[in-house]
C-alpha cells in the first residue's frame, strides 16, 4: 500500500472482530513505530504488549472507577457525558491487543549548560517528548492500515495511569503515554469530512 493510501485510509477503529492478532504482527506495528523521529533522537520507547482479556477487563474496571470518582457538575447532561467518555475511555478492553506506549525522560543538551530545570526546558520547548510520543504512536496507526489492521490511539485511559503502570509492570523510569488497540476492524465508521486545505494553510513569501 503506498503511504498516501494509508494516510487516507486511516480512522479511529474501535470496534473489532475477536480474531487474534499474531504476536509477530504486534512486534511489526512497533518496530515500525520505533522508527518515528525522537527529541535529540533519544528513542525513549517502552512498549508493552497486552492480550491478555483478563488484565485488560482488569484495567478498563481501573479506569471506570477513576471516571466515577471525578465529581460531575449540576447539569442535566453529566450523567451521559461521564457515561460516554467511560466507554471511549474503556473500549480497549474489547479489543484483541493493546499496545501500551510509555518513555523514559530524556536529557537534553541544554540542562548540561543551563540552571533551567528539565521540566521548564520541555515547557519552553513545547514538550518535544510527547511530540515524539505522537510520531511514534502515528507510526504505528499507519503500520496497522498497511498490515491490513485496524487501530486506535486512546489518551482517556491515562487518567489512571499510575494504576495502570502497576499492572503492567513498567519500571519507574517510564511514563505511561497512550494505548493504541488494535484488530481487524469488526465496522469502518464513515469517514468524516476533512477540513478544506485553504481553511488550514497560511502561506508567507
């Protein structure tokens, strides 16, 4: 498939077929995820792969709870609205595998010759570490287009990602970034209307 088709055909799957996926197929989608860009090339990647449904019920019912606790407003729709965001929050649960993408802080050249802190430096900086947390998950999302899969970068489960790190066993070094699931999509939602060029493009010169 050429890079163009993939783009164009890439959306946000979140319903899937319960075939699994080899594990081969998984190691493919982070390889190729691996290869993104990274600030100062520091290739911070942790990934841990996740079939197993019973530790991912585990870890939806972790994030469910984590949403119920978050007090709602006096309005009439919160009830709803808490109820949806669960459900796009906790959909990976369903899902053949997960792929969870964590990093290692980086060190940047500048904090060698600066009283700047690390975390100033990545705020003045615009957060290139989660910049290339997104290069790398795109990477991926555009791997399972190819492969023939379909897949979806979820941040809404990070709300619980202190638990979450626990049951995945990730070292404390590494901060838990994103899920992406992934699996033979089960329904092709429609493609919704991409905004016009002109409306996105400012040009100077």
């Amino acid at each position: 498939m050429e890079l163009k088709q993939a783009i164009e055909k890439r959306s946000s799957i979140r319903v899937y077929k319960q075939d699994p996926v080899p594990l081969e197929d998984l190691k493919e989608m982070v390889r190729l995820g691996s290869l993104a860009p990274s600030v100062a090339n520091y290739q911070p990647w942790k990934f841990v792969i996740v079939t197993d449904r019973k530790l991912m019920r585990d870890m939806a019912a972790k994030v469910a709870r984590k949403i119920e606790d978050i007090p709602a407003n006096e309005s009439r729709v919160a009830k709803n609205v808490k109820s949806q965001v669960e459900w796009f929050a906790t959909f990976f649960q369903d899902a053949p595998a997960i792929i969870a993408v964590a990093m290692e802080q980086y060190e940047s050249v500048l904090e060698k010759g600066v009283v700047i802190d690390h975390d100033e430096i990545n705020r003045q900086r615009n957060y290139p570490d989660f910049q290339s947390a997104g290069a790398c998950i795109q990477n991926m999302l555009l791997a399972a287009v190819d492969m023939d899969y379909g897949a979806c970068w979820l941040s809404a489960p990070m709300m619980a990602k202190e638990a979450l790190s626990k049951m995945l066993g990730l070292e404390e070094k590494y901060k838990l970034v994103a899920f992406v699931a992934v699996g033979r999509p089960d329904r092709i939602p429609q493609k919704k209307q991409a905004r016009d060029i002109d409306e996105m493009v400012k040009v100077i010169g």
